[in-house]
C-alpha cells in the first residue's frame, strides 16, 4: 500500500493530499475562464479557408500550427505546488498572470515542457 497523507482536521474523510487536490482542481477550472489566457488563444490564431475548423493556433515552441483542440495555454513561469496553506497566495499569483507571461504550445511539446520541470523539481 502507498503512503498515505494525514487526514484533512476539517474532513477526516479526506486526506490532507487530496483536500489539495481538490482546491488546486477548482483553481484551474477557474483559470479555464481567464480572460488573458483566451487572448493568447486569439493572438496565436489564424483563420482557415477551406477547412473543417475555422482556425489554426501557432505552437510558440514547435512554430507549428495545430487545430485549437490540439492547444493548451502555458505558463511561462511554472505555476508550481499547492501542498498547503502557505503555497496559496504564491500559487494564485502565478496560475492568473497577464497574458504576457502565457504562450500556447501543442499538447506534445506541452507534456515535455512539464515533465522537464517536475524531473527539476523533483
């Protein structure tokens, strides 16, 4: 059996692991929403002719351009963890940032980008 984290006081049903997993979930489902991160969408953008789906979105890593369901909005600077109370106001600063510090990346380079930084982070 893995390691488990100590229960959450507030909710002895739940672990303190999944109580922040929980809150982290809801941080990013509200993120979704961000109006920044839908203008990087639309300033990497192109308009198709001809094709099934109206747009194209450019990859800042690959240059390559993808459909939008092939897309995914990065943080530059990585958002980092939320293990605990302390991490919260660092980690709400940097999941809602201006649009200058996001780039859209296909879902490929998307998932080396984030495994070099946990290898990092360890």
């Amino acid at each position: 059996m893995g390691n488990k984290s100590e229960p959450f006081p507030e909710y002895n049903n739940w672990t303190t692991s999944r109580y922040w997993g929980f809150i982290r979930s809801a941080l990013r489902k509200a993120w979704v929403k961000w109006p920044p991160r839908f203008n990087v969408i639309k300033e990497s953008r192109r308009a198709v002719k001809n094709k099934r789906h109206k747009w194209e979105v450019r990859c800042a890593v690959c240059k390559k351009w993808w459909q939008l369901k092939h897309i995914q909005v990065d943080h530059i600077e990585p958002v980092g963890t939320l293990k605990k109370y302390e991490h919260l106001p660092d980690f709400v600063r940097k999941l809602f940032v201006s649009s200058d510090k996001l780039r859209t990346v296909c879902k490929g380079c998307h998932a080396v980008i984030t495994k070099k930084e946990r290898e990092k982070n360890g």
